[in-house]
C-alpha cells in the first residue's frame, strides 16, 4: 500500500512528462519494451543503455531516481526464480538476460505510471482505441484494488489498537480476517456500484477535460520511439 501511495504521488507531480499527452507517453514506452523484449545480443550493454535513457527522462521531470529503482527491482524476485531454472539449465547468458530485461522493462514501465495518473493513463489507452471493455475493467479493478487496501489497512489498525498484531496470527485466526477482509470490501464495492448506477453511469466513465495531443506530444513521441529504435538496431 504504502509503494502504490508514493506512486501515486509521483503519478500527481508537473514535470515536463507528467504535461504530455498519456497516448504519447503509452507510445513511447511500448516501442521501448518491445525493443528490450527483443534483444538477443549484448544484452548487458544494450539494458544499460536503455535504463541511462529512462533514468534521463526520470530525472528531467522530477522522479526520485533512487526510489525509481528500488521500485523497479520488486520483479528481482520472480525474475531470479525463472532465472535459476534457466541457469540450472545450462544457458547461464539467458539467464542473466532475462533478469536485466526484467528490470528495465519494470523502470520503463514505472516511468509511465510515475508520470500518468491512472486515469490519464485509461483516458490515453482511450486515445490509441484499446478495446472499451478493457479499460472498463482496469477501471473497476484499479478502483476497487484501492477499496481493498483501504479496508485492509482499517482491520490492521482494528487489530492493532487491541493489542494485536498480523504476524502472530495462527492459519485459522488469518483466514478469519482474509474472510472478513473480502466480505468487508465485498459490502463496500457494491455500495459504490450502486451509487454509481443511481448516478446515471452507462458503463463508460467519461472525463471532463480530456487532453489535447499537441505538437510537443507528438515531438517527444517521435523522437524518444526513434532513439529507442536507434539503440535496438546498434546493439543487433
């Protein structure tokens, strides 16, 4: 909870990035996942390159670089699980390939989500027409992900005001409080549902002030997908 907070403090900041166009934004990143997903060779270098590149853009529109890269390495784990069976398996340089395309691909990624509220980021996905009912559901999901903290922060601080504490809980005592915690956000989801119904939703959330793609989206766009298309072809 505490991680997607900050985030979102990031995502509410006025840096030069948070100011574009998500659509732009969405673009670039893309173009630049796909070229790390395609490396083969020089991997090392190339996963260097492109994480100064994001690192360079963080720090021009204000990101915390050291924070940016702690975040990023919450993949390490699940990187270096695959990672070991590759590695066990005889291909020690996939193996180290895929745990540095996993960490720039999770910075590159944090940069968008640093720099794009998530309602700018569905509005931009909007934009580039992915399917409606999509967003619709990474709407609702986002939503209610934040419900369900919300809801399990207020039985932690319960627990916690009693003198007790979630590490001492037996299997039985935890699944109690899993169940309560599901029924609780369960209650509370469908509240919201129906206020949102009474308020005449439709199954498409609309905005208010959607952004305008101007020519400096457009600039940016072009450039930074040329550069990371540039770095993709020099390390082939």
């Amino acid at each position: 909870m505490h991680q997607h907070a900050r985030i979102e403090r990031w995502a509410r900041g006025t840096g030069r990035l948070h100011r574009l166009h998500p659509a732009a934004k969405i673009v670039f990143v893309l173009v630049t996942l796909i070229a790390i997903s395609s490396l083969r060779q020089h991997a090392v270098a190339a996963c260097g390159s492109y994480l100064a590149l994001i690192l360079l853009l963080a720090a021009a529109t204000g990101l915390p670089l050291a924070g940016l890269l702690k975040a990023a390495a919450t993949v390490l784990p699940f990187a270096f699980s695959f990672a070991l069976i590759t590695w066990f398996a005889g291909q020690g340089e996939r193996a180290m390939l895929l745990v540095t395309r996993s960490y720039v691909s999770a910075a590159a990624a944090l940069l968008l989500v640093g720099t794009t509220p998530m309602p700018a980021l569905i509005g931009g996905l909007e934009t580039l027409r992915a399917p409606k009912f999509l967003l619709l559901v990474m709407q609702f999901l986002y939503r209610y992900l934040v419900v369900l903290f919300e809801e399990a922060g207020a039985i932690r601080d319960a627990g916690a005001s009693r003198g007790g504490s979630l590490r001492s809980l037996q299997l039985r005592q935890a699944g109690a409080a899993a169940g309560v915690l599901f029924a609780r956000a369960y209650q509370r989801a469908n509240a919201i549902h129906q206020a949102m119904v009474a308020r005449g939703f439709e199954g498409t959330i609309r905005s208010l002030s959607p952004p305008v793609f101007r020519w400096q989206d457009g600039l940016f766009m072009t450039l930074f997908c040329g550069v990371s298309v540039a770095l993709r072809v020099a390390f082939q």
